[in-house]
C-alpha cells in the first residue's frame, strides 16, 4: 500500500465535470525536501561566512602563547675587577675594533685582510646563517594561509549493484568528472605554538650571527698568533745561525792554538762539539717556520706556493703595546660573541618549551575551498558549476600516553642545559681574560731580567774571548759564556713572543674585532686596477634599531655599520662594492664614499681600511 497525500489543483472544467466543482488529485509521498527560496539560501550562506569571520577575529584577538616567557639567565658571581689587571688598565675601556693595528706590522695587517676574505670557516658560518634565515622564513609562513591549486579529472562508474544509490537510468551509470579549483588552510594559532616556534627560530638565527661573530674573532687572534710563531721562528733562526758563526770563529782559533801546541786536544773536541750542537738547533726551527707558514696558508684558504713564502720573508716579532685597556669582568657580557651564542641557545630553549606546552591545547584552523565542477571542461565558465565550503577545523591531541608531558619534561631539560652552558661560558670567559693578563705581566718582566742577561753575557763572551787568546784563561770559561749567551738570547726572544701572544690571547678573550670589516691594507700600490665582479649578493632582511644603551655600557658593542653580505667575499685587494678610506688620528670621524659617518678610528691606524660588501650586519639582533 501506497500512502499519497491529496492536494487541491483548480482544473479548467471539461464535458464531464460539473460546474463549481473541485477535484482532488492523489499524489505519493517523497523525501524531497522542497528547495529555499534563492534569497533565504543567500542568507544562509552569508551567516555562516560572518560567523566564521567572527570566530576568526576573536580568536585572533583573545589568543595568548603558553610557556614560559624568556627573562634573561642570570650570570655566575664574577668579581667585579680582574685580579691580573693593573688600576689603569681596568680603568680604560679600550676600543679593539682594529686591536691588531696597535701592533704596527703591515704584514700582519695584510694577512688578516685575507684571512677575512677568503678563510673557509667563515664562509661556512656565512651560509649557517643563511640556512637560518630560510628556516626563520619557514616558520614565519605559518602564521598565513596555505593555499593550493587542485586540479583533478576522472571518469567514474559505479557498480550495478549500487545503482539504487544514484540518480541514474539503467546502463548509464558511467560520467567524466572535471575539476580546477583551490583550497586552503589557515591555522589559528590560540595558544602561541606558532609564534614561540617564531621566537625560537629568531633565536637561532641570532645564535648563527654571533657565531660567525665568534669565529671571525677567533680567526684574527690565530692569524695573529700563528704569525708571531712564524716570526719567532725565524728570530730564533737568525739567532742561531748568528751565535754558530761565532762559535765557528772561536773553533778557528782554538784549533790554531792547537796546531802551535798551546791548547790540548780537548779545547778542539768541546769547540767541535759546541758548534755542532748549536747547527744542529737551526734544522728543528726552520721546520716549525715551515708548518706556521703551512698554518698560515690555511687560515687564509689557499696554498703555501713559492709566492706566498716569499711574501713571508724573513722578519722580526712585531713590537709589544706598553699597556692595555681591559675594563671589568661585566662588560664581557656585551664583548663577548660566545657569551651572546649562549644567551640566545637560552632564549630559543625556552621558545621550545612553549611549543611543546601548546601541543596540549586544541588546534583550530579555518578551511576553505573554491572550485569549478563539471561533467566536460567547457562547462566550468557556467555559473552553476562554481563550488566553494569555508568552515572550521579543531583537533585536540587528548589521549597520547604521557607522550607530551615527557616532550615537556626534555625541553625543560634542555633549557636548564642551556642556562649551564651560559654560566660556564661567562666563567670562561673571565678566565680567558686572566690568563692573557698575566701572561702579557709576567713574560713581560721576564723579558726585561732577560734582556739585561744578554747584556752581561755579551761582556763575558767578549772578554773571555780576549783573555783566552791572550792564554790568561782556559777554553771552559769561554765556551761556558758562548752557551750562556745562545740560551740567553734564545730565551729573551721565546719571551717577546709569549708576552704578545698574552696579548692577542686578551684581545681574544675581549672579543676583539667582532664588529670590524678587518679588511686592513697596507699600501695602494696592491690593489688591483680592475675592479672584480662578485656574485649575486644576499641582502639580510631590514633590521630594526638596537635598544638604547645604558649609561655605563660602550656605544660601539652595541651598534655600528651594517654591511650588505654577498655569498662569496671579493678576491685580495678587491674594492667591489666597497669603499676605500683613510683613517685619520685617534678620535676624529671619517666619512663613507655615501655620506654616513664611521666609528672613530682606533689608535695608531693610519693606514687604509677596504670596507668590503662582505661582513655580517654589526646590530646584535634579528627580529
């Protein structure tokens, strides 16, 4: 049986049906549900698209980040002036942008030049940070819509058995499905998970910086150091060969004083055997000339080749500055790359806690679709082929065994790790900086003791010399002198050398030259004439004003030039995209080729600085 519902239909009335009389048609009951008028769909959709906007826009509004939030870490207990340093070296602040100027060595000079440029290390710190950047781009793009084209065509045909499923005649259940649209996917980040995964990426960008910071700091102090080796070395050399020609002179005599019978055989032996002794010193040390020189070639990314040993011709230890300007133990924490590194590992430690927090909390994005539908591809320019849904999306990590609360629990750790690092690389630090002190103070009065000995046993080798030619002494006194002196001056030079490697190891620990273009050349004359195209430069993204410093924290470790950064440094003596200028004495300004005003130059630079396109900005901080 059949259930029909009646429906009244005026009908025109015919032969058979009588006037005024109305007739009512059976029809069968269906579950169609009678269409919406055209306005009150309009109407439905614009409601749920305004309360989708709306639910967007507080969501927006009233979204917080979980997790901690960073408070600087708190430094270890330092004391507040350095045991080693004297009252006017902790007094003077100095400024060691261009610390190895203070050493008046042109070469030296040179070599660092070129070590900036070309050395590997940097250059692989430079696309670190590189590689950061893009990640930091990576996060901020999740705070957008993702939206993706979609295109899809098939040919679908149901079977026969689901035929009562579809709307469809009988043999006829196959149909082309041709679809182009979009969609996409905005996640609203409630709960802050997006912006610590921004903070802590920051972070690590800013991480990347100071350590190519770090390592441009620590490349100036071994080119320094690896060059006084070289020096020393070659002093040592002159001063052996100078001493074994002495020797050889006296072995001279004494044999001729054998030969008249006026000395034993034994005055011959020890000579023989002092001169021997003394020439076979010279091979040892003209080895470790060779392995610095190799060192040096290294640092400098490229090979020990016949020119760059003759570049390196023999010379003499550069000359050690009479007094120093550390200030106190504090101001490392704004000097210091490595101390801001580690900072900034605790800034990005604690950005993850807040991510691993907020994966606890629900995800809500909004999703959306737009496409055109059609049996044939000439059919999607119809109006009644465009589709589109826009809605929202939750999902609620609820049930995951612990898993989140032990991800919470490692990144804790992790920032308790971080904080540790950062104590220890202040303690470090101060411990760097005491070493160097002494060292520079002590090997300094040493020199002093020494170069008085090598006064005296200059006397006594020379009057022994005398009063052993003319037979008043025997040959021991004299060769015992001859020995004294050798050591005495082989010592006194060992001991320049470790007085200005205390110094470079200060300078270092100081952070010295971190916020240099340490492009230093030495004369005009080697610069090329033709200018060298570099590649494509990378420019950073703007960065924002450093904070206002405070009133007892140097201006000059806080801000200063910022330089456009290319993938690979121009070639020696380039002047690509950079200036040339002059510093003048201590204290006044200079003034680029485009009108801004330079740092004021450092003492004792007077000769040319190449600022070239290819140092890291000199603001501490990407945002």
């Amino acid at each position: 049986m059949h259930l029909v519902r009646a429906e009244p239909h005026a009908l025109k009335p015919s032969s058979n049906t009588p006037p005024n009389t109305n007739v009512t048609f059976l029809q069968p009951i269906t579950n169609q549900t009678p269409a919406l008028p055209k306005h009150r769909d309009t109407m439905r959709r614009r409601l749920v698209l305004a309360w989708s906007v709306a639910c967007m826009g507080f969501l927006l509004l009233t979204g917080c980040k979980v997790g901690p939030n960073f408070l600087r870490p708190k430094p270890p207990p330092i004391s507040p002036e350095y045991a080693e340093a004297t009252a006017p070296e902790t007094a003077i602040y100095e400024d060691l942008r261009y610390w190895w100027a203070a050493l008046n060595d042109p070469t030296l000079n040179s070599l660092i030049a070129e070590a900036c440029r070309q050395n590997l290390d940097l250059r692989e710190a430079y696309y670190r940070v590189v590689v950061s950047r893009a990640r930091l781009g990576v996060v901020r793009a999740d705070r957008l819509p993702h939206v993706h084209a979609t295109a899809e065509y098939a040919y679908r045909d149901f079977a026969e058995n689901a035929s009562q499923f579809i709307s469809s005649s009988a043999g006829n259940r196959g149909f082309n499905f041709n679809s182009m649209g979009f969609d996409s996917r905005w996640e609203i980040d409630l709960f802050g998970k997006i912006a610590r995964a921004i903070e802590s990426a920051a972070a690590d960008l800013n991480a990347e910086v100071e350590n190519y910071r770090d390592l441009k700091v620590i490349l100036l102090a071994e080119v320094a150091s690896t060059y006084t080796q070289l020096r020393l070395a070659q002093e040592r050399i002159e001063i052996a060969q100078r001493n074994l020609a002495a020797q050889q002179a006296t072995l001279s005599v004494v044999r001729e004083r054998h030969k008249s019978g006026l000395v034993s055989p034994l005055d011959v032996a020890q000579a023989e055997s002092n001169v021997y002794i003394t020439a076979a010193t010279i091979p040892a040390l003209q080895q470790l000339e060779t392995v610095a020189s190799n060192q040096l070639a290294f640092l400098l990314g490229r090979t020990p080749d016949a020119g760059f040993r003759e570049r390196l011709a023999v010379g003499r230890i550069p000359n050690t500055p009479e007094s120093l300007g550390v200030g106190l133990p504090a101001d490392l924490l704004a000097r210091r790359p490595d101390i801001r590194r580690a900072e900034l590992e605790v800034t990005s430690a604690s950005a993850l806690i807040g991510v691993a927090v907020a994966e606890k909390y629900p995800q809500i994005s909004i999703l959306g679709t737009i496409s055109v539908d059609a049996k044939d591809v000439g059919m999607w320019f119809d109006p009644g082929s465009l589709a589109h849904s826009i809605g929202p999306s939750f999902r609620w990590n609820i049930i995951n065994f612990n898993q989140l609360n032990n991800v919470i629990e490692g990144r804790s750790a992790e920032f308790q790790i971080a904080i540790l690092n950062y104590q220890r690389t202040v303690l470090a630090a101060v411990q760097e900086v005491e070493d160097g002190l002494v060292a520079f103070h002590r090997q300094g009065q040493r020199a002093v003791e020494l170069q008085r000995a090598i006064g005296a046993t200059k006397r006594a080798v020379s009057s022994g010399q005398v009063r052993y030619e003319s037979g008043l002494i025997g040959f021991q006194p004299l060769l015992d002198s001859q020995r004294e002196l050798l050591f005495a001056e082989d010592t006194y030079a060992n001991s320049r050398a470790e007085t200005l490697l205390g110094i470079i190891r200060v300078y270092k620990a100081l952070g010295g030259g971190w916020n240099s273009c340490c492009c230093v050349e030495v004369a005009a004359n080697e610069v090329p004439a033709q200018d060298v195209n570099p590649p494509t430069e990378l420019v950073p993204e703007p960065l924002p004003k450093p904070q206002e410093p405070s009133s007892n924290t140097p201006v000059d470790n806080l801000n200063g030039q910022a330089f456009r950064l290319p993938p690979l440094a121009p070639t020696v003596g380039s002047m690509a995209n950079g200036w040339i200028v002059r510093l003048p004495a201590a204290g006044s300004e200079i003034q680029h080729a485009n009108g801004r005003p330079s740092p004021a130059a450092s003492p004792g630079m007077t000769q040319k600085v190449l600022i070239v396109a290819g140092q890291l900005p000199v603001s501490p901080r990407y945002r």
